[in-house]
C-alpha cells in the first residue's frame, strides 16, 4: 500500500458566486482499521482562507503547524493577513525545500483574494501547483471525486447550492472509496460569514 | 611597581563590551543605558483586568509620512505585546527576535509562550552581547505586557544589561525616575484597567518635556481579555487618544506662535 494511503482521506474546494467552499471526509485510519472518525482534516489559516491537507495525517499535521508558524510571522510582520494566491506560493516552497525527503502530503488551498474573489488550488506533494477556476480535489477517493465534480459542477453557484452540490459529490465520492468517509465536514466561506456544516453519510 | 604598571595598561581596554572595569562595572552596558535616558518614555502599568503602556513619540514632524503602524509599541504574540525606549533600529532586531522565539515555542508545545519565558529568551539573547563576540550590546530598554493561563497579567521591564524583573508598574527611556517616583505614590493594588489608563497619561503628561499634549505624541496599548475569554492587544485610534486626553484632563492646549 502506498504511504499517501496509509490514513485514508478525501478533500474537494469549489469556487461559487464570490464564494468558496472546501470539504472533507472525517476517517482517520491506520490501513484498515479505522482509528478515529472526527478528524479534522481542514484548518484555518485566517478567517478567508482555509487549508485542507489529505495524505499522511502525522505530515499533515506537523506541515499545517509550520504553516501556522510563517503565517503568524507574516502577519506580525506585514500588519495583515496572507493573500490565498502568496499563501499558495508559500506552502509550495516549503514543499520543494523536501524535495528529495517529501511531506506525504497533498494541500487544498481556498480562500478569497481581493475584491472577494474565490481562489482555489492543489499541489503534488513536491509543491507543483495546480491553479484551477471551478474545483480541485486530493486524496484518496480523488478519482471519485473527479467524476463527480466534474458532472455536479455549476459556474456561478449561490452559496446554498454550492453546500449541496460539494456535499453530493463529495459523499457519492467517498462511499465509493474504502479508506475515506464516516461523515463530512463542509466549510462554505462568502465575504460576510463562514458556515461550518458537519454531514451524515454512510458510516462506514 | 610592576603591579600599578598593570593596573594602569589594563584601564586602557576596559570600554571593551566584554571586559569588566576594575570597579566590577561594565561600562558598555552603562553607557547603552545612558543612550535610552535620551529617548522618549514609555510607562506600563499592570491592572486586574488588564496591562496598560502609553509611550511618547519623540520625533513629530509634520513632513513625517503617516502610517497606520505604531512607532513605541510592537506585538510580540497574540497575547503578548511591548514598548520600546531606545535605539530603534536594535529594537527592531530584538522585536523580530522575540516574535520569531514565540512562534518556535508555540511550533514545538502547541501553545502560547508564557510570558516570562519570552522575556527571559530574550533576555538571554540579550545577556550574550554583554559576554562574547565583542559586539556592543543593544541600546534598547523594553517594557513587555502580557497574560497567560498560569499567572495572568504581567508587566516586565528589561534593560541592556539583560536584566529583567516583573512590575506592578514601570517607566522607561527620558525622566524614567521621575514617572517611575509617581507611579509609586499613585498605584494602587486593585487598579482598574480604566483607572490604569488614566494614572499612565496623567503621569506621562507631567514627565514629558514637550509643551503640549496632544495625541499625536503619544501611544496607547492595552492588553486585555476579551468577553469570550480571548487575549486581545489593542492599540488606541487617534481619535479615542485625543478623547481619553479630553476625558481625564490631561491635553494642554499647545502654546500660541506668532
């Protein structure tokens, strides 16, 4: 089994009308067996920006603190919050300086830049980003998740049915997927408030 | 004889920053701190509710370009934050070092640094410029401000020397004893953060050189918990510093010119 399979994870970001919404499994597994099913697999950087890390749990923990660590500087520094598009860039340098002894990672990057615009992105573990308009998704139930956005995904959405439509394919997604579900965990984020919505899926 | 010739060759190198005078003084240190006697004040007082620091700006030009960013008071962390008296630029490297410290601390323990432990670190930093590498030491004093979950509110002071003790109140940089005499006579233990607020200004209006008292020389902080039991530093607009000035009587109108 490969060590990005080793927890089991399933993380999808879309893009709405000045909206954005990122989404996860809640399974933290140890191969088969399932150790843990309200993992949070998504944090936040600052209230308009939120990163998901799939992959290995330890690595993306011990990423997401370094993460928290330059941010915090960044802030004390610059006397404001980190722009998603800088943060990409600096999650993706971080990322490289492992190149050849990587964080078994792969982040999911959402937030809103400025003029509230939605930005998302996904990168390799190697930091190679991946810029994309309507949604990126990591993990292990990524090829799922792929057909199912790709099918369910509206330009434009209203932040409700954005929470639908993520919701819908990120459970068909997971079900299909051994390692990764046991719930979800939605975040939809639009300029003036950050909704937080746990799912019911199949528990199993 | 060839005793007194040595004691005469070695008062030749006693100004090094590493070397002690034959009096058991280093004079380096001694002369970083006559360097922050020159600079404008900065008074902290500790409160049940809250830490107050109020620092005097010293250069108020009208050619200076305004920014949104504080001149004497710097955040450290989110629940700890300092003024400064002193060499600016030295602060400047000290603050970047003591931010970077938190944030180390925090990276390893996953919480926040207890503040004493961030003075003492930085202390520490402070003390190996007064012992090797033949550096001279930073001319910076430094009034830290702070709560955390084992001790609460706390006020440290910190000199060149890399001294530091805590404070129910303090005063540093220009006329720092003469504040620091007054603040002894009108602090009271059970304090509020409001009345610390108000003891800081009056005593800061009555230290400072300038003729008048206006907001644009001055700078408030608090720290503070919030209702949702979150540490908050807030530094004072403008508009409510000129209030506050108004509030407690302390504003002198500034002195007419022809």
């Amino acid at each position: 089994m490969s060590i990005f399979e080793y927890n089991g994870s399933a993380l999808v970001a879309m893009v709405g009308k000045n909206c954005f919404a990122i989404a996860s499994d809640r399974r933290l597994g140890v191969q088969l067996q399932t150790i843990a099913t309200d993992f949070q697999r998504i944090s936040k950087i600052h209230d308009r920006l939120f990163l998901g890390l799939s992959g290995l749990a330890t690595d993306a923990q011990t990423l997401y603190q370094r993460l928290v660590f330059r941010h915090k500087l960044y802030q004390l520094r610059e006397e404001r919050d980190m722009k998603p598009e800088t943060f990409a860039n600096l999650v993706s340098a971080i990322l490289y300086e492992k190149r050849f002894g990587p964080y078994f990672c792969q982040p999911v990057i959402a937030g809103l830049g400025d003029e509230d615009k939605p930005f998302i992105c996904t990168m390799d573990s190697i930091g190679a980003k991946e810029l994309a308009k309507d949604f990126v998704v990591a993990g292990t139930a990524s090829e799922s998740l792929y057909g199912a956005c790709e099918s369910m995904f509206k330009q434009d959405m209203e932040p409700e049915d954005l929470f639908e439509t993520v919701s819908q394919a990120l459970l068909s997604s997971v079900d299909r997927d051994c390692l990764s579900g046991w719930g979800g965990h939605v975040y939809v984020v639009t300029p003036t408030e950050v909704k937080e919505r746990i799912l019911k899926g199949r528990m199993d | 004889n060839c005793g007194s010739a040595l004691t005469k060759m070695s008062r030749r190198y006693d100004s090094r920053t590493t070397i002690f005078s034959p009096e058991g003084r280093l004079y380096q240190v001694e002369y970083a701190m006559e360097a922050i006697g020159n600079a404008g004040s900065a008074i902290g007082i500790l409160s049940k509710d809250g830490v107050v620091l109020v620092g005097e700006k010293k250069v108020t030009s009208k050619l200076l370009q305004t920014s949104t960013s504080t001149e004497k008071m710097y955040k450290i962390d989110d629940h700890v934050a300092c003024a400064v008296a002193g060499i600016m630029s030295d602060a400047n490297i000290l603050i970047n070092t003591a931010r970077v410290q938190a944030q180390r601390y925090t990276y390893a323990y996953q919480e926040p640094m207890p503040v004493e432990q961030l003075v003492q670190s930085l202390c520490d930093t402070k003390q190996g410029y007064t012992q090797f590498g033949g550096l001279r030491p930073f001319g910076v004093s430094f009034l830290f401000a702070g709560w955390d979950k084992n001790y609460g509110f706390q006020l440290y002071m910190s000199d060149p020397s890399g001294n530091y003790s805590g404070w129910k109140a303090a005063a540093i940089g220009a006329n720092n004893q003469a504040a620091q005499s007054m603040l002894k006579q009108d602090y009271k233990d059970e304090i509020t953060r409001e009345e610390a607020v108000q003891l800081a200004l009056k005593v800061l209006s009555k230290t400072m050189d300038s003729t008048s008292l206006t907001s644009e020389k001055l700078e408030l902080a608090e720290v503070f918990l919030t209702p949702s039991g979150n540490v908050k530093y807030q530094v004072c607009s403008s508009d409510s510093l000129s209030k506050l000035l108004l509030k407690f009587g302390v504003t002198q109108p500034a002195a007419e010119t022809s």
